[in-house]
C-alpha cells in the first residue's frame, strides 16, 4: 500500500508524491489519519492554511472481500473545533480506494491561484485537472459531471458549494452504491478543509484492480463467514437495522426520555412518531422507495434506504436518525417529508445534517424563524447554500450562530453540535460528548448500547455511577474499529457476542498475519486516542475544555428532570490508561 | 466606600443591595473588578447567562481633588475572549460615581422578561426604572433623554444598539465633560453583558456631595502639585499629547515601519500623513474644533479634541490614534472625514473602534468591500447598527468574521483583534498582546513605550531580547495603575521621572494612610494579574493561548521584512514572578 501526496500548492500546480507507509506502517483509517495529522500539522495553524493536511483513509481492511469494511476516514485539524479531526464516511470510495493500492491520499499546501481541481486516479495512475466551470456545483450535479466524463465505475469523494465557501459545517460527501452523494464525512468541517485545498473532486476507477489479498486467503474467508453469521444473529444487527433503519431509535430514545427537543429544553417530542423509522419504512415502501439498502459493497447490515418524494420520485437516501432528529425533534418539526428534502439539501450542498439541525435550532431559540417551521427550515438550509450573510453564519454551525444572535443556551463541546441524545437522560453519552477528542460526537463512544439498548450490558443512563469506565471503554474500541475500515456498527455484535469479535480479529490476522489478541486490540485503540489527545493539548486543549455547556449541569430536562450529574473530576479519568 | 449589588432576575424586577467592601477592602479600578469576577463567576459560565457579573469600579483615587482619576474599570468575564475582562474608560463616571460614596456597582442575574432599565443614582438613593421606549437607541439620542429627563448635571454609562444586540465588539460609553456618550470602555464586549442585564443605562449625578477626603488632605494636596509638576514637565504628557493627541503616534509608528496596513500585511501606509494627529490638529483648529481638551475633570494632559465635520458642526470627539489607524491604514483608507464619521457611528451605536475596523479589515480580505473604499466601510457600520444578518457578523468581531467568511488571515490573540502596532516590528507589544490576560490590548503592557518612543528606556523593536522582561514589568505596572483610577498616559511621566512615580505613591498614601514603596505597588500589580491568570486557567486557558496567529511567524512584514521572533518558551515565562 502507498501514500500518494499532493502539493496543491507547488509551484506550476499541484504536485503528485508517492511513497511507501513507512513509519505509518500499520496504521489504516482513524489510526493513519491521526498518526499523520498528528505528527505532520503544526497545531496552532489555521485549519484553512497551508500547513494543515486532508489525509483521506480507507481502514486496514478496506478493498478485501470482507464484510462491513467500506469506510473511510478523513483527517485533518478542524476548521469547526480547533481540535484533530477524523471524520467517518460509508460509501463507495474506501474499497475502490484501497483497492487501487492507496492506504492514504494527503491533500498539503495551498494554492496560489484561485483554481479548482479535479483529481482522477485509476490503474494507470493520477491525473490532476483544473476545472473552474465546475466552481459553485452542487454534489448531485457535479457527480453527474463526473460520471459523464469518467463513466459510470466510477466513486466519488466531493464538496459542495459549502465546502468551496469553507464553512465550519461543510462535509465530504462519498458515492454509494447508485452513484450519488448521499455518504458524508459530516462533522467538523472537514469540507471546508477540502475547499481550502481547492480540490473539488476526487475520482476514483478501479476497474481493472483485484481485490486485496489476504496473507492467509483460507483463513481469512473462514473468519469472515463466522463474522457474518454473527451479525445476522444480532438483532440490532441482522433484524432492527436493516428492518428500520437507524431511525428505529426515534420511538427509543424519546421512550427514554432523551430525545433533544426544542433546542435540548426536553427529552421528549410530541411529534416523534411521525419522524420514526418505522414511519420512514412505511413511507419507504408505500412510495416505491426501499427500507433496506446497504450504503457499500460488502455491506450486510443494509441499515440504509431509499427514499420517494410524494410522487414516487427519489429524493435521498433513508434520512439516518441523528439526521432527522436534528432538522425533527430539536428544530420542533415533524414533517418527514420537509425532513427528507433538508437532508437531501444537506447532502447537495455538501452540509452536516447534525451541525445544521443544532444551528437551525439555535437559530429558532434567537427567534429567526420559529420553532417548527419547515418551511422556515428549508428557506435556511437555501440561505445556505446561497452563501448570503445569514447562510454564512448558520454554515458555520451552531457555535457561531449562538455568537452571532447573542444566544446562551449553544449546546456544543469545542465547538462541536451535541448530537442526538440529551446527556442529561444518557449520562454515558454524556461523558463521551464531553471527552471526546472530537468535539461532541456520538460515534465515539456510543454509550447509548448500555444507556438505553442494553447491548453490551446496562449502564443505569441517569446516573454518574459507571458512565466514565464505560464511556473510556467504548471510545478506546472505537478508535480501534475506526481503524479497521469496517462500519461501527458492528460493535452491537462484537460487544455482545465474544465469537464475533474473535471473528473480526482472526480477519485481521489472517489478513495481515499478524496475532493480535483483544488487548492488542485495545492497546491499539488506546494508542490513537493518546496521539489525538497529545495533538489537542499541543493545540491549548484542556480538561476544562472537557466539559458540557453549564446549561445541562443546572437546567433540569423533563420528563425525568434530571441534570448532567458526573463530577468535573470524573471526567478528567476517562483518559487515564 | 459601598459595593451596590443589583439583581436584575430577582422577582418582581431588579433588586438591590448594599454592602462595605468587606473582603475587597484595598482594591478599586481593575483591581476590584478582578477580584470580584475572579472570585464570583464560575469560569465556566456563558458570557451572557445569569452567572456573569457586570462590575463598575472607579479607581483608589478617583472622585478625589487628585489630577488624572478619572478612569473607570469595567469587568465581567469577556463574550468575546471568553477570559477575565477590565476594560477601561475616560468620561465623567468615575468621579461622580466614587463621589457617590460607592467602589462598585455590581451587576447580577438575568431578567425573567425583556425589559430595559435604566438606573439612576444620586445623593438620595437608587431608583431603577423600566423603560422599554429606548430600546434600540442610539447612544447620542439616549443621552440627549436622560438629560432632558434628569437634568445636565449627569454622567451616563450606558449601551448602544449593539449592546442590546449582545454583539461581542458592543461598548459601553461614558460622557465626557459636555456630555457626550465619546468615552468607551471598549474592548471584549463589555457592552454585551451589559445587554444581556437589560440595563440600558446608568444615570449619575453627584449634586450636593463631596469630594472624597483624604486621610492626609495637607500631604495629598502637596503631592498631588507634584504630580501635575511632573506630566506637565515631561514631553509626551506635557507637549505631544496636548498638542496633537494620541494620533501623534500615526507618523512615528509608520516611520517605525510598525503601522500595520492592509489587514497586517506592510508596516508602512502610504496615506498616513492625510490622517496623522498633525492632519487632525490642523483640520480641528480650522473648522472651529479644537485639538486640545480633555475627557474629565481633573485631567491636566488633554490629549483629547473635538473634531468638527466640513460645514463646521460637531461631529465626534478627536478620534483617538488606534480608531484611525484601525479604521483607516488597515482598511487602506486615508479619508480623516470618513474615519471621524466611523468614529461616530462607533460610539454612536456603542461598538469598539478597534474590533470594528479589523473585522472591517477581515471582510476586506474576503473581498466583501475593496481595501480603501470608505464609503463601502461607512455602510458596513450601519449594517452593524441596524443588527442585518451581515451586521451580526462584523459586530460580533474579527475572529467571528474570519469564520463566517472562510479567511485565514486573522489578527487575534484569544479572539480579541490586535490593536494598531505590528508585533513583528515592535515585540514588546507581541509579547503582551500575546500573554495578556485580556486578549490582544495594547494598553496592558505598552512596550511602545520603550520599543519606539524611546520613554522608560530603549529595547530594539526588531529583536526578541529583552522584550519578555519588559512587558512583564509593564503588565504589572499596568495592572496597578489601572487600579487607581488614573489614565494610563501618566506612566509616560511616572517611567522617566522617578520624581513623578514618588508623587503617585505619596498621594494614594496620602489619601488612604498608607505606606506602600514602590515595592508595595509591584506587589499590587502582580496580585491583580494573578488572580486574572488564574481565572483564565480555570475557564481553560493554557499556554498554548499566549501565542500570536501563526502567520506573524512566517510571514515577513514590510519595510523591515521581519517575523516575530519571541520563542514560545520564552513567552512562557512572563508571568514567572
């Protein structure tokens, strides 16, 4: 595997690098973008300058045939929060990717003219194109671009008009399987980074290329089987998601009492079966779309879907939950139509659907518009995409936002939108939002399988008591799992059935022939997370950085009217291993 | 002396308190204010919650016969830095506040409806009344009210417009001697707070009270006369200010090459005659102004004016040296007419001179208006008054701009714009805009005293030796003097003439019976920024934040084409005492 470099900002245009791992060697996905963001990008640059780098990483095992491993990793300081970013994406282009011989593509430098470019890598290696009448192209348009000149084996990794206009909520949508941008590297502005570099799209080919060959092919297959059969005897796993989605959590989540509404003032929302992913599945179905769709090849999850407008006609893909929680639940609307045209403009303008929920809800907090005005929400999600001055500071995510209305109650931790669980009523995800490396993130310790789903055991969610052992846990497996390439998840059924993680690691090993046991495994884990928290410290990152907005300490949320109850110390444990 | 303490959120409307100085007995000015927000704000707070406090303190010696007292601190925990915050204003306020027998009046709370108070004190009392008819004001008609309303024997400290928007660049004014709202504590956002209580005004008038007395009126009379001596003997405090005020600075730091220009990008700006203090001078004595006054009783220096408009009307006070450099060679303009009417519309609408003409600065280089075009930054001003979408972002400063726009060159330290010397060509000032506990301010530690002026002695404005030290020793003295009431342009005298510092001691001995050596005064100074520091460390702030923007690192600053060269271990070491 190799690392191809490109210096956009060389002189004479960009400039293509390519060497072997090296000191990288062993690392894929979060653990390689990490590593080198880590030991590359001086922490006190400006995210939008030339001395922060976009590493963009399929995981170790991403272009082989085993299952779930079609993620992509995508790194860089965060233009969002200041903090080292790696940014989580399914779709097509980690196996294509990883097939085409790349363990990383590192975007350096910046460019000295106003160019935009094109970057099309196949079996024959890369070609760089300027092309500046692709500038201001929405994803869907621009990939049909793509696809027109490229054919149609083509994936894509592109930014929309945020990204050009480098907004702190501008993602990096991936193709999936249909050829449209509907997979996003969502959070912390990981788009504005890729619109700093000038770099419109990258396209990938891989005809041509094999799958990767495992060191030990027998085992390898062997070890996927058993993986598999693990995943389809879950019933997260082989039932809840691929019947419903993950938009099944809706109905779960406000039967918990955690659902954020109205701006995270309440755990439940009145409208909540009317945005559910059994509501979503009917939909689905009645409309001709589908319930059950993987977003890659290798995918036997299949949580996604496929979703029709009114008219039978496609709009997006199946909204996932935190997507529609956001511009749902926390904005006060309940139009899963209106829910599914502000995801689809998301994914068009290149936009993290959680940043823009959470700042749109600001927003109605501010009085813009008002709480549970679709239309309203709709229009805003326009302004952005526009560019006008209010696109711009709600493109910039919701901590700008509440500056720039003068709002108090800005739920975000470095800056980063709390996702869709209120920590009040989840204290395990609540120690997560706070300690993450990331900025509140959900994916990064998801304590909501013990919180609420009691898989991997049962945490009692409005409590202190056990939420920072488990939260350390789970963020210390998900740095690992990040790494894989393999879809996060899998952990409903590694963290429940000891066979299936064995499975994973025995695909590993056979893979790469190593012998790695669970603690290699977390020991893994345990390395990422300290170069990402070595990188943030060297960045001004502090406990005190560590910490939810005081809101939730002192306002109680109903229905259980609780308050965020881990001590200030307790959160300064979680990384002590 | 009383600490007046008013609950803004008490039930029923705002409730106040009076009390001793009890444990903040010793302290006024910047002083108090730290001690009482370093002690009664959690550091974790939002800027603009119930937690946050709003002190106003006049100095140890204001309201007293002493020359120069008139200063008044105003601190609170900073919506634009997010640190500690004293900023600190001229005007009639502090005389006729500490005549009124109080130390402090503490703002608390947060009120449960959106009423605006205002706040009228006099011999007789307090009387807080509700008055929703000026909201949205502007400082000059507000003024003009309260005068109509209580008479012309007041002081006023009051917000504008973008005070009640809780802008993050609102001021708070205070009239000068013709009662005029020309006086702004300026920087961090003070006027947000300010806002965010819904006090829209203090109201002062000292009518049949008396001057403060001192324990020794015989020794404070004398000492007092030596002061006066002194300023009036030295050239800067005696000459130049008087003369030609504080923009006599524009002609030598752009000589020094120190003038940044064009949003930092040259020390050196080709228009700086048409806007030097002499061109200001001329234009004032020509049309009926006048170039010499000053800002409150008391004041023996003037280095104020007054500066009339073309038909020979009053238009603004003399704009002071760092308002028309922000306003004018940063932006690249050199129309003195325009900056005056920025000027204006600066304390019309109660917003810092200095945030504003850098964020100006930032939008410039985003290409929203051409660098140079006045016009385009008049109108950029109003949409600031009138709170448009565009407005909210300038309003809320230079860092909140550079996000919204997607720039990269952006002249902050803790998100506080860098005032109008280049820290490449005068380090003294980068090591203190660095490490101050305020954010970028130059008058926290004015090593252009010694960098350029040649006042206090000589260190090479171009080399990094010696500059730690030096702005150490006038941090400290900084923080001291703040604390006295006095207006900071006395350390000019008080730094050359040992004479002048023995006078300042006498007299606050004098006054209070105490005995301090000039020893006791460092000690004063070092305690104050100690308990700031430590502020600042629990809401968060490490090292890593005393660090200029990477660019002042690389990029070479014309004409001397130098970078700032202070290591960062050696910024470190300023607050090693």
């Amino acid at each position: 595997m190799k690392i191809m470099r490109i210096d956009v900002g060389a002189n004479g245009g960009p400039k293509v690098v390519e060497s072997g791992l090296g000191e990288y060697e062993g690392f894929g996905g979060r653990g390689l973008t990490s590593a080198i963001v880590s030991r590359e990008v001086p922490p006190d640059c400006h995210p939008l300058s030339a001395d922060n780098k976009l590493v963009i990483a399929p995981g170790l095992l991403s272009g082989t045939t085993g299952a779930m491993t079609g993620r992509i990793s995508i790194g860089c300081k965060s233009p969002l929060t200041g903090t080292i970013k790696e940014s989580n994406a399914g779709g097509q282009p980690a196996q294509v990717l990883a097939r085409l011989g790349y363990a990383a593509i590192v975007l350096e430098g910046k460019p000295k003219t106003d160019d935009l470019y094109v970057i099309y890598i196949n079996k024959d290696g890369v070609k760089i194109e300027t092309d500046n009448s692709l500038k201001g192209l929405a994803n869907y348009d621009l990939v049909e671009k793509m696809k027109q000149r490229y054919g149609d084996k083509i994936a894509c990794i592109s930014i929309g008009p945020a990204g050009e206009m480098k907004m702190s909520a501008a993602s990096i949508a991936c193709t999936d399987m249909e050829l449209r941008p509907t997979r996003h590297a969502g959070r912390g502005g990981v788009g504005a980074v890729m619109g700093s570099k000038q770099v419109k799209a990258i396209v990938l080919d891989d005809t041509g290329m094999r799958m990767r060959e495992p060191k030990d092919p027998e085992k390898f297959r062997e070890a996927n089987k058993k993986f598999v059969e693990g995943l389809r005897n879950h019933p997260v796993t082989g039932k809840g998601l691929p019947a419903y989605g993950t938009d099944s959590l809706a109905n779960i989540i406000n039967e918990a009492g955690a659902y954020p509404t109205y701006n995270f003032k309440q755990g439940r929302f009145e409208g909540t079966a009317k945005i559910s992913g059994e509501e979503l599945a009917k939909i689905e179905k009645e409309r001709g779309g589908s319930p059950t769709h993987g977003c890659h090849r290798g995918c036997v999850i299949r949580c996604s879907g496929i979703f029709h407008d009114k008219n039978g006609k496609y709009l997006t893909k199946q909204p996932e939950y935190e997507a529609v929680w956001a511009n749902g639940a926390n904005c006060g609307i309940d139009d899963i139509d209106a829910i599914a045209l502000i995801d689809f403009l998301c994914d068009n303008y290149g936009l993290d659907t959680i940043e823009m929920g959470v700042a749109i809800g600001v927003a109605m907090e501010a009085g813009i518009i008002p709480f549970g005005d679709a239309q309203g929400a709709i229009n805003l999600l326009h302004e952005v995409g526009k560019g006008t001055h209010l696109g711009r500071i709600l493109g910039n995510g919701a901590a700008v936002t509440g500056k720039a209305f003068g709002v108090e109650r800005v739920p975000v931790v470095k800056g980063q939108a709390l996702p869709a669980y209120d920590p009040r009523a989840a204290h395990g995800i609540g120690v997560t939002y706070a300690t993450s490396t990331m900025g509140a993130d959900h994916t990064a310790g998801y304590a909501i399988a013990q919180n609420i789903l009691k898989v991997g055991g049962y945490v009692d969610p409005l409590k202190p008591e056990g939420q920072v052992e488990l939260s350390r846990n789970l963020q210390i497996a998900t740095a690992a799992i990040d790494s894989t390439g393999m879809c996060l998840f899998i952990a409903f059924a590694i963290l429940d059935q000891p066979e299936t993680f064995q499975a994973m690691l025995d695909m590993i090993n056979a893979f790469y022939g190593w012998n790695w046991t669970a603690d290699d495994f977390t020991e893994y884990g345990k390395k990422i997370l300290k170069m990402e928290r070595e990188f943030n410290s060297r960045a001004g990152f502090t406990k005190e950085h560590d910490r939810l907005p005081r809101f939730f300490k002192v306002e109680s949320l109903p229905p259980h009217n609780v308050t965020f109850q881990v001590a200030d110390e307790d959160l300064d444990k979680v990384f002590a291993f």
